[in-house]
C-alpha cells in the first residue's frame, strides 16, 4: 500500500468522523482499508458487497466532499469489494499478463517439476503493475476457524475441514467437498481451511478461486493460446480450493482441464477443497468422470444452523464489532431468520446501522421492522398475478389486453413473455399458467417459453425486454 494512498484516507476518515455519529462511524468506516492512489483514483476495500452498496446509498455525498477536499475535482473513488475478489466498479480483479510479456513464456508439453517455485510468468494472477509476485493465495484471512462457531448443522464438515488443514493432501478426505444451500457458510469454511494451512505450512501454496474465475481463465488461455501455461501453473499448487464448483455444469472444456488438473495434483499428494450449492449426486451437466472424482474423498454438508447456534453466530459478531445489543433483540432476529447466516449478519448489520445513523434506540419494533424486511425480499414468491401486472406496465397497457385474443404483434409478444416468465419463477404447471393468462391450453404457453428463448437469443432489442423484466421481477 502506497503511502500516500494511506494519508489520503486518513485526512478523508478525518473528516468524516467529525460529521456522523460514533457508531456509524465505528460500523461503516473503520473496517475500509485504502489500498492504492493511482490517477487521482483512490481504491478502498469493503468487506462486503452488502458494505458497499451501505455506503453508496448513505455515504456517498460526505465521500465525495471529503475526497474533493483532498485529491480535487477530478478525484474518482474505486471501490474493491474483498470478499467477493471484484471491483466495484465491475472491472476484473485481476488481470492477464500483457501481450509483450507473454513471449517469454514457453508452451511445454511436459509437466513442471513441482518443485517449480518460480511460476510468475505464467501466473494467471499477476496484476499489471505489481510483477514478480509470489502466487497470492486469495484468501480472506476475516474467514477462519475461530470465527467460523461450531454447531450441529456443521460440525462434520468443519471437523473434516480441521483434519484436512492439519495434514493437507495427508487424510482421506481428498478432495474435500463442502456442500449446502446459500449463505450456509461454503465460502467462509473452505477459505478457514485455506488460511490455516497457510498459517500451519507458510511454504505451501495455496490457492482459493471461485470456478467462474477458474472458467474465465481457462476461456481467457484458450484465447490468448496458452492453455497449457493456465494448466501448469494450476499444477504448481499444493491446496488447490474451488468454490462454487455447479459453476461448471454444462461447461465441458473448463470440466475437461479440471479433470486434468485435479488428477495431476490428487497424484501427487496435493489437497483439492471444492464447495458446491448440491450434493454430488444432484448435481446436472457434470461429466460422470468429474463426479465420481468427487466422490473419492469426503462430500461434507453444512445445513441449517438450529437457534442456539443462530443466536452464538450474532453474539460472536456482536462480540468481534464491539456492538452490545440486548439479549431479546438477538434472539428475536435468530428466531426469524432461519435458514441463511448471511443474512442473519445482514439482519443485525443493518440493524445497528439504522439505529446509529437515525438515533434509534434498538427495540423490539425496530427488530421487526428489518428483520420482516430480510425475511420479505426472500419468501416473496412471485404469483401469476404479479407477473402480469409487471409485463402489462412495462409495456403500457392493462391487464385485459395482455390476456385479450388480439393477434396484435406487441400484444402477442407481452402475453408470450409473461407466460415464459410464469414458467421461470413460479412453480406452476404450463396448463395452469395458460389458464390464467387468457385461458390458453399449455401447447400454447410451451410455445410462448419456445419463441421467447429463440427471440432472445437472435433479437438484441428482444433480449432487452426479457433482461429488463428479469430485473424488475427479482427486486
Ligand atoms: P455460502 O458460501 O455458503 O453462500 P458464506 O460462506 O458466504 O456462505 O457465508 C455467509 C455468511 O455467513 C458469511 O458472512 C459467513 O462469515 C457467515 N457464516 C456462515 N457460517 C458461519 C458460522 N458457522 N459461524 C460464523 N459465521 C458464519
Ligand atoms: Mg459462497
């Protein structure tokens, strides 16, 4: 981190302590780390992406006027949101080595000697600018074992996880499988097993990468023709860990140089750690080879946690932010949220936050009033109804129309796209869908689902109503 970037911050924290209250000072700004200063851009890191949308809607104005203060009119502020490894500012957060660069990287068709400790030049993650880099594990060291509580719902995988960090490549449990519903703690475990290795084992490499980063370096190497160089350097890590491995269903060239990739390391004693949102034996479009690999070693599930595991999860990070909040209020929020810590965090999170940015005192009313909030924008189950009315708005007109006979070409193409968006997110069958919008057989509503799939993929100004209404129809 460039100094300056540093004094930058301090100046701008500054400021800004001097203008919002304590707490929200506390909660939302103490936990930035500023990064860089490059062209009058300062890129700070959020913890979260919840985090950083906070600050874009609350913040942004006493950012802006601090940033003024220091850097002038033409200061731009970058966001890096680390949980997540992006900007936010969508750009990516790595990038490939440059063109010039490449030439000097041989395609081998052997295999690299493991004992290779110079990758650089084929580092998929060298970030221009900053060269020579040994390979960045990518872990998030906020994500470990000690903040990661022990409850029913995970004590199997958590344990296996321990066993697998204190003897990496050394248990049966290779790969080791991770799965569970969202927001069950995938992520979180997988990189606490990351992190204590690296603590145990300095000299090892480790390496943690979500299987979309995975699939776009792999299409990226294919590009640029250096695919072998992507599969050697994958070959050099000694704990490989994937996250979100269902990412590659249907994607047979990326399965393809994982299998490689996989076996490669599973041969040489290397620890693989994979997480998925399904069991292996649920999980679709992935090759059976891939499958039965993952079935080797151990598939560990994270379930839901029961209350006093909820209620230990929001007193530990009560506890680690320094918040104290009355024992109803806690139990309150974990008895409503059941069945996803994210956003049981996101519960209290925003919670301490409207009570210090408005000066709420942290009641009961308050608690009802975020976490019926949360638990709306999950349960919400889109009805036909809804639907309907969402499709008629978008294109002006009523309800009555959508469903009237008329063969009317834009009439046709609303009606067609209400159905296709019936069929996608509700769970009711083509016959009952038909019959609801404008009493039409289900030969017709698989027709709609049909013709909106192909326009969607040949007609652009098509495609735009459907991304536009997808959107509308998942807020
Ligand atoms: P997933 O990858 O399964 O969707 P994450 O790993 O991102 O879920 O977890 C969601 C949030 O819940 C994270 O903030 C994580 O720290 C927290 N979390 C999950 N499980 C636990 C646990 N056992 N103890 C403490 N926090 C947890
Ligand atoms: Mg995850």
């Amino acid at each position: 981190m460039s100094v300056t970037a540093q004094t930058v911050w301090n100046n701008c924290l500054l400021f800004i302590k001097d203008n919002i209250q304590p707490q929200a000072y506390k909660t939302w700004f103490e936990p930035i780390v500023a990064v860089k200063l490059t062209d009058n851009a300062l890129s700070i890191q959020v913890p979260s992406k919840f985090f950083y949308e906070w600050l874009e809607e609350h913040y942004v104005k006493l950012l802006k006027v601090s940033l003024t203060k220091e850097l002038g009119e033409t200061a731009k502020l970058v966001y890096i949101i680390k949980m997540e490894n992006t900007y936010g500012n969508k750009q990516p957060f790595t990038e490939k080595i440059p063109s010039s660069n490449r030439s000097a990287v041989k395609s081998q068709n052997v295999d690299v000697p493991l004992n290779n400790k110079n990758p650089e030049l084929r580092n998929p993650f060298i970030i221009p600018g900053i060269r020579n880099v040994k390979i960045e594990s990518q872990l998030n060291p906020n994500y470990n074992f000690d903040n990661f509580l022990e409850g029913d719902s995970n004590r199997l995988a958590r344990s296996a996880g321990l066993a697998v960090s204190a003897k990496p490549g050394g248990t049966s449990f290779n790969p080791l499988l991770i799965f569970g519903g969202v927001g069950l703690g995938k992520t979180h475990l997988a990189h606490a097993i990351g992190v204590d290795i690296k603590d145990k084992y300095p000299e090892k490499t480790v390496l943690y990468i979500s299987a979309e980063k995975f699939t776009q370096q792999y299409i990226d190497s294919v590009k640029k023709n250096n695919r072998n160089d992507f599969i050697h350097f994958y070959q050099l890590i000694d704990v490989l860990v994937i996250d979100d491995v269902q990412f590659l269903s249907g994607k047979s060239g990326t399965q393809d140089v994982f299998f490689h990739i996989f076996n490669h390391l599973h041969q040489n004693g290397k620890q693989v750690i994979l997480t998925s949102d399904k069991a292996p034996v649920d999980m679709q479009d992935i090759e059976q080879r891939l499958l039965s690999r993952f079935k080797w070693g151990l598939s560990a599930e994270l379930q839901t946690p029961d209350f006093e595991t909820r209620v230990s999860i929001l007193k530990n990070k009560l506890y680690r932010d320094g918040v104290e909040m009355p024992e109803d209020i806690i139990e309150y929020v974990a008895k409503n949220i059941k069945s996803n810590i994210r956003e049981l965090e996101g519960a209290i999170i925003s919670l301490i936050a409207q009570s210090s940015f408005n000066k709420k005192e942290i009641n009961i009313e308050l608690a009802r009033q975020v976490v019926e909030k949360f638990v709306k924008n999950t349960k919400r189950e889109v009805s036909i109804d809804y639907i309907q009315k969402i499709v008629s708005d978008y294109f002006q007109m009523d309800v009555d129309t959508l469903q009237s006979k008329t063969r009317k070409r834009h009439i046709v193409q609303a009606r067609q796209l209400a159905m296709f968006f019936a069929k996608k997110f509700t769970k009711a069958s083509l016959a009952s869908i038909g019959s609801q919008i404008g009493k039409r057989d289900h030969a017709t509503v698989l027709h709609a689902c049909k013709t909106v799939d192909n326009l969607s993929t040949t007609d652009k100004q098509f495609r735009k109503y459907v991304e536009d209404l997808t959107k509308k129809l998942s807020v």
